[in-house]
C-alpha cells in the first residue's frame, strides 16, 4: 500500500504520528523556505508542510500541479486552522516524498468553478471526473443505487441479469443492432428495455424482479438524452395497480431518507391524466407552486368530463379569443406591479419560435381590488372580474392569456407557468414534491397511418373494465375526422407515472397476461398474425402456460440522480457521456473499423466498396 | 395484492386462520371426493384440500397442471405430515377458488428430474425457470453479487458504470460492434472488458471501483462459453501486487461465508506459474488433491530452474523413452491392484484424439515394496524403486508415465491427472481450495507472426525489477528459432489469478501507468506509433496527467456461480442463455432485420443487395 491514511482522514488526536499519504497536488504555495502543498485523493485535502530542510530535494524534484506525490511525515496541529474542511486542524510535516508521476499543465483548473468549457471538458473527462463538483455527482448515484439495492432487497425482490444481444422488435423508436458472426446476415438488437425478458420472468414465477441495467435507444438526440441508459426496471407478479404505486412509493420515500435524509412522510399526490392535462397543461407536473390553467376555451370533445365556461370571454367581439381554438389563463401571484418592460419581456419570450404564440394579453389584478387589462376596450371590469375569480387570481396577481391552435396553446401556457414559476422562485432546487400520474389513454391516435399506436407500449393492460369493450370492438377506424367517437378513444391504461418536480421519473403498467387480449392489442396497432408470431411468438407462446397477472415500473436512473443532485443534466451524472451527436469525444467512438471485420460479419458499407 | 401469503409461508401457528394464496398447480391428485392439489410459487409449495362442497365448481372449472390458480380458505394441521418441505404440517382447507389463467399441457414436466431435453428446455426457458433446480441457481447468483456487493462496499469501493458503446480495439479476441446511424459508415464497439476505462477512473482518482458488468466477446464458442458474460470488475490505485491479493482474498473468503456458510479460514495457497506447470501441468490446478507430476525428461531450456532427472531413465535402451521430448509420470494412490482392464481402459483414454498420446507405461508399487511395470525389460527394480521414489509414490500406489512432444504431454499428464482424481473421489463436490497463481510471463511467443504478444493484456506492468531491462532492449526477435533467448522471453509480469478447484475464477494485475513504458509495450506487440494513437490515444493522454500506481482484477461471474454451485456448466446459472451458436433459441435472435433498418445504418449485407 502508498498509504497508511486518506488525506480526509486525518484529525487532531492524529497528532505526532508518522503517517504517509498518497494523491495528487491540488496548490502549491511557497511562504519564504517553506512550502505549503495542498494533496488531494478521493477522500479530501490535507496540507502538506516542506521544511527548509527538504528544498534541496524539491529543487532537484520539483513538483507541479497534478503530479502524484507519496509524502511521509507526522501530523501537527495547525496554528491558522481552516475550518471548511475536516482535516483543517492539522498538517503534516513533511520528512520526505517521493514523486510517483509527473503532469504536465491541465487544459482546465481542476476546480469547483472550473475555467473549462463543455467541448473540453468532454475531450478529457478523466480530469473532469477530478472536479469535487462531478465526484460528488458520482458519489450520490452511487448513493442512490446502493439505496434502491437495499429497499428492494428488503421487499424480496431478485436480481437478475437479462440478455444484452436479443432481437429487434422495433416500436417507437429504433433499435441499436449488432450484425452476427456466426449467423451470417442476422442482426442482434441492444435492447431498449428488458420489458418482454421481465415479463417471462413473472410467467417463470420469479415474482419480485429488479435490475439496474443499461438500456439502449437509437435516437435523434436532444441535450438531455443519451443513446445508452440506465433504468431501476422492476416487475411483480399476483399484484393490482394500488400495489405496485405503494411499493414504489415506498422505494422513492427509502431513496431520499438515505441519500438526502429527507423524510417523505406524506402519500404522495395523485391526479388523473386527464386532470394534469387540463389543469397544467402537461402530463407531468411540476406541483411545488399552483398557477394552475384556466381554460377560457377548450374544445370540449378533447376532455368531455371538464366545465365549459367559454361563455366569460366570448360575445365582446374580441376576435384574437374568438377565433383561437383555445383561450387558457393563468395567475401569476405578486405580479400585478410588473412594468410595460416586464409584460412586454414576458411577451417577446411567448414570441420566440420554440413557445411559438402571436401575442400575450394581461389583466393585473390590482391591489385596490380593480382590474386593468390589455383588452379593456372588450372587456368590462366586470367581466375582467369574473375571469380573474375563474383563474383564482388574488388582489396583487397578474394574468396572463394565451390563445391559438388547442395543442399548441396549452404547450405554451404550461412553459410559461414554468418559467413564471422559476422566475418567482417557486421551484425550489431543495424542495422535493413527488406526483403520480394515473389513467393514461390506453391508445394515440396516429393522424399519418390513420391507426392507433400504444401510448406506454404494447404490453400495458387496459383498464379491467375496459377490457371486454376492447376484445368487441375492431379497432380500425373508419372516419379519421370522427378518430375521437371510435371506442378506442376512450379506453384508459392500468398505467402510471412518477413525476419529481415536474419530472418524469419513473412509469410502468399493469400488463397484459391473457394471450386473446394481447393479440387483439397487436392488431389494434397494426400487426398482422405473421408480424406478431416473428417480433413477439415467445412472448403469446409464453401466455399460454399459465401467465400469471403482474405488472411493473421501470425508473430513469440518470434523470433521478439528476434531480437529487439539483441539476437538469443527466451528462453531469454520468462517468463517461456521450454528447449530442453520440460520440464519446475522449475515445473517439464511434470511428471506423477494420475491412477485415466487415468481411467477416459479411456486411459492407453503402458509400464505400 | 393477489394473495395474502406465500406458498412458503405457512405454519402450524396458523391453523384456523383464513389465508389467500395464488401459484401455479404443481400436481392434482383425487381420493374419493376429495381433491389436493400442490400449489406452488417462488417460494415454496402449500397442500390444498378441495372437499366435496367444490366438486360441482371444479367440475365447471377444472384445473390442470401449471394452471394459476388463486384461492381462498382455512389454515388446517394435517393429519399425515410431511416433514420433507417447510409447509408440511399443515393445508389449507379451500373455501373459494378462481383459475387466473389456464395452461396448455407442458412440453416438459416442470420437476428437479424433468423429461425434457436440452434443446426443448431452451426453447421453452420460461418454462425450465420454473423448475427448483433452476430457480436455485438464479438464488444462488443474486446472493454472490449481493456478497460481493456488500463487501466491496464496507471496502469503500464505488459502483462506477462504464459505457457500453465504445471503440472497436481488437486485440485478442473479435469485438461486436455496432454500426452508428448518425455516424455514418463508423461503429461503436461494445466493451470485452471495461479494462481502460476502470483504469481512467483511477487516474481521476476514484481509487477503489467495482461494477458487476456484461462484457462481450465475438468468439466461436464452446459448451462453457458466451457471447456476453458478467464480470465482477475491480480496480484499485495506490497499491501494490500483495494489497491486492489480501483484498480480494477477502472478497472470495466473504462469498463463501455469506453464501455456502463456509469459513474459510486458511491463507489462500500461492504458487508460481512455473511451479503450477512443472509440478500440475497446467497454470490452474486443482490442488484439492495430491497426485503431482514428476518430470522424468523435461526441456530444462523452457525451466531452466528445476532440476533435471532425467538420469533416471535414460541409458536404459527404452526407445520410447530415449526419444520423447517429454515423459511424465504421476502416481495414482492406492491403484497398485488395478486389473489389466482397468489400465487398458485408462490406456485407450489417453490415446482419444482430445487426449492424444500413443500409449502409457505403469509401474506398480506393490503393498510388499515389490515393483512390476510394462517395462521391465528395460529397468531394473531398482531403477523402478529410484523412479517410484522421485514420484514421492508410496507402496500400494500405481505410476503411469506418458511421453511424446513437450506441450502436448504435458498437457495430456494433467488431464490424466485430473480424470484420474475424478475417478478416485478426490474432486469433492463439497470442498474448496483456493489459489493464487503468480508471476506469469509478461509475454508469449507468436510462432506466425515472430512476434510477442501480452499473455494477459497490454496494461499488465513486468515485475519492477523487469521494468528497465523491458525499455533498454529492443522487442524484435532476431532469431525466430532462439526467442527463448531473447530477453523478453524470462519478462515475469505483475500478474495474479484466483483458482478454485482447478478453474481459473479470476485474474489481473498491476497496470503500467508509466506512459513511456506503455508505449514500449504497445511497441513490443507490434503497434506503430499511429496505431498506438488511433486505438489508444485517450489512454496515453490521460497516463500525462499525472496517473497514479494501479491495478486490478476481474471475476468471471457466471463460472464462479456455477462452482459454488456445484456444477460445470455455466448456462445453468444464466437467465436466458445462448447456445453453442449464439443464438437465443427462444426468441430466435439473432434474426434478418428490415431492409428499411439497414439503409438508415448505410450499410448493406455481402450475400444480398
């Protein structure tokens, strides 16, 4: 060993011992003859004290920042303690040293507040990963792994590994394949989950499963997406949906106590879809602060069960609402005092092509209990009022009013009370309000092929009393204008999802374990018999040996660390990421391969030969 | 929740108590009007008593084997018990039941002794999960990695994942690789071992990490091989060959205690790679038993610190002998009275085509201290006597000697060795003896291309001692037919591997972290400068920035299970394993994938297009 302690072990009651230690040089600072040296490693910082006596040796080894040092010396009491860090109260006073390896000059300061860009940074990760800030990131993902192990360990859940090489099956997005050797022109898919590998396992009787496990996906990447990824899968078998949302509650509620010690003592919220649609604008909300929507104007036909009280704006000639399939307002509290600057800022930002709204209209809900708007000519006080108590505005609130085509609108209304939200400072980075979202549609409708795709996947059960309608019904639709009347429409899932500060963390289903039914399912999405029989034979075989009901959830482990750590990449808790193009910058991959290994997988490419 | 309690749960304590139960139906068994049936799940098997009052029901709803079944009643004690399963004292006295899905008849019976063949229970593997035996095994894996789990965490060691999307770098073994659609014409490969990675996360200072991690190998494979295996992956900086060995000592010690309630208190033996050849015949011996082989004509040239008694024979006229590179002998305790059909057996086994020999020669070491051999015409009792002793044979023993080409029967000495344990009851199932293997050979000779190779990898360091003499020659072989000569050739490397009961468990080693000493290495294996770069810049890179002393080791998960296990095949403590071909015969992967796949991937197949 190089060492006898850590340099974050040692304390005062160290003291007069001989110790040695091993790390790399974070400062070196020279006082007159002696030199002060601050060594690093994993565990902490402990400063290292070079008598006048050692500068012959130091002159003829000099030392730089980043070299590897072995120093041996004994521990003293540190007369200007330094009370930020555990070994503040002591030094060692160095008796010799000995270089282990040299560095030349980091591209970047290996600090909390580093001088590197993202580029390179990504090029040399292996001194990025030096950076207290991005070891702390991996300490906690660590943490939080080590956590969701134990609790599920606890609740009798199994680890079990499932194959990485298995078949392409593709549904949604696309598939990673891998050409075989020795099965010449056949491929192999990364799987994009171990959905249908967990199942089997139910049906084996293995009836509390997990896995942390790389998952793989050949997308168009955005900032926030990796082309590999890890998920906390899990499935249990002879449970109903009400278990699965309390185990899993269960498991989440663990993770905090053991890796923020934060005690989740509270159920965790629930709300329907269709409420989280209509109520903030998307399906996974964000419910530290309320601002909720109000829908002036809502095509009624979209959530049949909600209120229609289109009739406060309509009849005053205001054709910006009139015309707009959509008209919906939200309350932004404390604001009625903005300025014309500030409405007009909040304007251009609704502007801008990612939001993609024409205009914004405001009412400011003055303290004085009257109204101003920016459509006083159409509206009267009294009207102003009546919309205000709609969207629960207060006295000193302002309103803001976004309207335009349906899907569009609440998009950008639901950006727009995020971004009020953190402008106000309600999205507090240490506040943690968990959501589970329930009673997805089972079905979406596909406008390009006029048929139906599965919201979640093709596994995921419908409501038990919506199954029987299901089997009865054909599922082709025979007027794409009228999709919304076709049966299938109204179906709802045995789905849910997690939401973590408007976050989607973790979602999963009740799944289907009858045969009948999970073919129906595959024809409802457009599978003939051949298709299903070649993607999914193994899986209708294995429903007919006696499957038993189960269902499952399936956790983004990056994104849930992410959030734990308060950040919104999921590359910063990542060792070794892969930027937007996929590309890992540091090893250069992915790159070409050898003409001999095309030639023995017996594939060439389409540009070259 | 579908149940109450567990099929394993029950006990004489409650008796009266009404339960739930769901499982799958083990057997149906009919006395009179009453019916039992065997209910089972994960965890155990529970007795039900249907009486009369359901006959009528079941009638309308009859069960069959493997049917999943939930019912409803009162906790009984029975009255004959059955004192083989945990639930044998009591039954459960049905009140209610519903079939949650039926089966269709297995194609196999779902038993420890199942009548189903190899390629059938690899079909249905769903269905072979479902047999105790199997479900064992799968017991037994989740509690090795959980072991090792914890102890490499008390170890302070850090679960850090690695990419699996990489860079094709083959050496060795084929890489699978992964063409990049939004890379064009380049590919990913994934990882035969995550080696350069872990060693970045210690030149970024996570000095003790660990992954349980599927690595992959494009490799014709054999009975005990698979494409994608798991590997306990463990790397640590800041130490030295014997901290490493200790470490993990304690890492296998642990497994033992947690999961076979062994204490396996002994020191793990140690033994050099020459003595494990000279002295076993081969670099993992089975040192459970005795039975060492005695080098009667050894190439001194290959050894050339053991001694040569080859005196011993020679002299004699005995042309086999004379003319052999080699000849070997071993004693076999207590077989002196092995009937000549026992030797013509054991003769035509070293003479099969895997074995390869042209015959045997035996000498017996008879109770009385007589000896008689098959070649008495040639040696003297004393000569025999002289042998017999060299062989450390005790009277009552029986030596067999082979010979022929050095490697060869060598070889074939050791097998002999090994069958001959086996057939004598000295491989107990039951016992455990561990090894460490050390000091192997930095490099081996590559007769084709007149070249070294790394018999580990190329980041395994020589001894300290070799590090010079590595830089200061020149790794060119002048002379093909004296490379034993060269200076490499007696190059010992840093290098350990954990044996247990004759199978190699786990191997590593010391890292080069000298980037000059590297780029020696890569040199000595044949990579030009550019090479060296394209495939391993990023590591070279990195040994610039101040890289610390290192090194690791790797356990072969899937072999280590299947010894503690107590068996030889791997594939039994695999979920869903491949076969001999690679393929997964159950969902049938690899498979032929869509044109439309292959032409966003801008590759094309050799045979079509």
């Amino acid at each position: 060993m190089f060492r006898s302690h850590t340099c974050g072990a040692l304390r005062l009651a160290d003291v007069n011992k001989t110790i040695t230690l091993a790390g790399w040089v974070q400062t070196i600072r020279k006082f007159g003859s002696i030199t002060f040296v601050d060594l690093r490693d994993r565990y902490g910082i402990t400063q290292l004290l070079f008598a006048e006596s050692l500068n012959e040796k130091l002159e003829a080894n000099p030392l730089g920042r980043e070299y590897v040092l072995q120093v041996t010396g004994i521990v003293n009491e540190r007369s200007n303690k330094n009370t930020n860090i555990p070994t503040g109260e002591i030094e060692l006073l160095v008796n010799d040293f000995t270089v282990l390896n040299k560095s030349i000059t980091p591209p970047f300061t290996i600090q909390d507040d580093t001088d590197g860009g993202d580029d390179l940074r990504m090029k040399y990760r292996f001194l990025d990963l030096r950076r207290q800030a991005v070891k702390k990131n991996l300490e906690l993902r660590y943490a939080v792994g080590r956590s969701a192990r134990n609790y599920l360990h606890e609740q009798q859940f199994m680890d079990i590994e499932t194959p990485f090489l298995i078949k392409s099956t593709p549904e949604g997005a696309r598939d990673f394949v891998v050409p075989s050797r020795m099965n010449a022109g056949q491929f192999y898919a990364l799987p994009q989950s171990p959905q249908t590998f967990k199942q089997l396992l139910m049906v084996s009787g293995y009836d509390r499963y997990y896995q942390i496990v790389k998952c793989f996906r050949d997308e168009d990447l955005r900032s926030d997406r990796q082309p590999e990824f890890t998920q906390i899968d899990c499935e249990m078998a002879f449970v109903e949906q009400e278990d699965i949302l309390n185990m899993f509650e269960g498991l989440i509620k663990r993770i905090f106590k053991d890796v923020k010690n934060i005690d989740y003592t509270n159920a965790v919220e629930r709300m329907s879809w269709e409420n989280a649609m209509w109520t903030y604008g998307n399906d996974k909300p964000d419910i530290r602060f309320e601002m909720q929507l109000c829908n002036l104007k809502f095509p009624s036909h979209t959530f049949p069960s909600q209120k229609d009280i289109s009739s406060l704006i309509s009849g005053a000639d205001f054709k910006v609402f009139d015309e707009a399939e959509t008209v919906i307002a939200i309350a932004a509290p404390g604001c009625s005092e903005y300025t014309r600057k500030q409405t007009d800022e909040l304007t251009e930002w609704v502007k801008r092509p990612q939001i993609g709204m024409k205009g914004m209209v405001y009412i400011k809900c003055n303290a004085d209990s009257s109204f101003k708007s920016s459509v006083d000519k159409f509206y009267s006080e009294e009207k102003l009022k009546a919309i205000a108590e709609s969207c629960k505005a207060q006295a000193g609130d302002m309103i803001f009013i976004l309207a335009g085509a349906e899907e569009r609108t609440r998009k950008a209304t639901s950006e727009l009370r995020l971004h009020l939200g953190q402008i106000l400072g309600l999205r507090k980075i240490d506040e943690f309000k968990l959501l589970w979202v329930l009673d997805f549609p089972l079905f979406e409708y596909a406008e390009d092929d006029n048929r139906w795709v599965a919201r979640h996947h093709p596994f995921t059960s419908p409501k038990p009393s919506d199954i029987e309608m299901m089997i009865q019904n054909n599922p082709v639709i025979e007027n794409a204008a009228e999709y919304l009347k076709h049966p299938y429409a109204s179906i709802k899932a045995n789905a849910y999802d997690m939401v973590l500060n408007g976050n989607e963390i973790g979602g999963g289903s009740i799944r289907i374990f009858q045969k009948e039914l999970q073919q129906k399912m595959f024809a409802a999405l457009g599978m003939d018999e051949h298709e299903q029989q070649h993607k999914f034979g193994f899986l209708l075989g294995a429903f007919e040996y006696g499957a038993p009901p189960h269902g499952g959830i399936a956790f983004g482990f990056d994104r849930l660390c992410a959030i734990l750590g308060g950040s919104e990449s999921i590359r910063d808790f990542i060792a070794f990421p892969k930027n937007n193009s996929g590309r890992d910058v540091m090893i250069d991959a992915p790159s070409t391969i050898d003409e001999k290994q095309l030639t023995e997988l017996e594939i060439k490419l389409n540009s070259g030969s």
